[in-house]
C-alpha cells in the first residue's frame, strides 16, 4: 500500500451533509471522509439514501446542507470531474454507439489514464471481442462490463460505485472486487454503496451506515 503523506488531504471529505426531497430528509447529516488507499463502504437498505448520497457527491444533485471537498477543495464541478469517475444505475453508454467507440466518447470528456488501452480495458472486464457491438445489443451484465471497463481507462482517482455487483455473475463480482483493489492499493480509492452481500474487496475499509431517514 502507498506511504501517505502526513499533510495530504482525503480525497473525499463530508461535514453535516445532508439532502431533503420536499422537506423529508433524506440523509444526513453525515461526517465522513475517504483517504487515498482505501475504501469507504456505504451500506443501507432500500431507501436509506444511498444512490441519492452518490448523486450528491458526484455533483447531480445539491445538497441540502453542509459541504463537501474534493482533495481538500470544493466540490464544485471542475474538481468534480478533475477526480471523481462515477458507475451508477444509469450507466450512461449510448446505445447507437459501439462498446468501443463508448470508449472513445468518454476519454474525450475526461482524458485517458496513462498504461492502459481501450482494447486492454474491455480485455480486463471480458469483453475481448465485443469491441464492435453496439451497447443495445448488449445484455445487462455485459453492459456493467462495459461501465467497468470505462473505469479503467479515465485517471481519476476517487471512483463513486452504486451497487456495482449489480447484474453481474460470480466471476463478474470477483472482477469488480479485483478492479477495487488494484486501484486503492495504486494510490486510488473507492466509496462503494451496496446491500453487503458480496462487498468484500481486500482492502482498508470504513464503513457508514444510513438507516432510513
């Protein structure tokens, strides 16, 4: 694991974040922090506000109160998208698109991590062969893959992942586990919502609890 230094700021810092949807709160508010070199797991169960948090943090919804930092800055949208790659429920492929060219569009909007091609990427998440197969024609699992594999190709080091052993297989879920750890032990790091049934990436881990309401 890489040597932190003393001075360095979490890549990810909360105080009293909270969100409210027509005066009910939602969450929060919460205290929290994800350090290079580990990993932050938000558990809860359904609507405890776990996909509205990743929302917040990746900058799709404001906050009702408190405020967030992105390595030691504000979270406002240029820091947002300078450091933070976010897998949601949405996955945001277009579907007249080819998994390949999917590729290309996102690393035009976020650059490229040094290392790795596109080719390598979708090799690493099984989708070797499926470079030109157009994103509708892909079945759920194969289109997680696919949001993956995007993953791997853009340099930022905090990935936001909402549920996302969802609608992957067993060896699919030990790649995402597998993808978790080579990031945060390269200097990288995780917040990661999930039900808990398969969350078990070996890596340094906190743990937030949201409990409904």
């Amino acid at each position: 694991m890489p040597t932190m230094m003393l001075n360095t700021p979490p890549l990810l810092q909360a105080h009293q974040l909270a969100f409210a949807r027509n005066d009910e709160p939602v969450f929060g508010p919460l205290d929290f922090h994800v350090a290079a070199g580990e990993a932050l797991l938000v558990q809860g169960g359904n609507g405890s506000g776990k996909t509205t948090l990743l929302r917040v943090l990746a900058g799709l919804l404001g906050a009702s109160g408190g405020d967030v930092q992105v390595n030691g800055k504000p979270a406002e949208r240029e820091a947002i998208a300078e450091h933070t790659a976010l897998l949601g429920h949405l996955l945001g492929h277009k579907g007249e698109l080819s998994a390949d060219e999917n590729l290309r569009f996102a690393l035009g909007l976020y650059g490229q991590r040094e290392g790795i091609t596109r080719s390598e990427a979708l090799q690493q998440v099984g989708l070797a062969g499926f470079e030109d197969t157009f994103a509708r024609s892909m079945s759920a699992g194969q289109k997680k893959r696919l949001a993956l594999a995007r993953l791997l190709l853009v340099p930022a080091p905090l990935w936001l992942m909402d549920e996302p052993y969802a609608n992957l297989d067993l060896q699919g879920i030990a790649l995402v586990n597998q993808m978790i750890e080579k990031h945060v032990h390269a200097g990288g790091a995780a917040l990661i919502t999930s039900h808990g049934a398969y969350a078990t990436p070996a890596v340094r881990t906190r743990l937030l609890e949201l409990t409904h309401g």
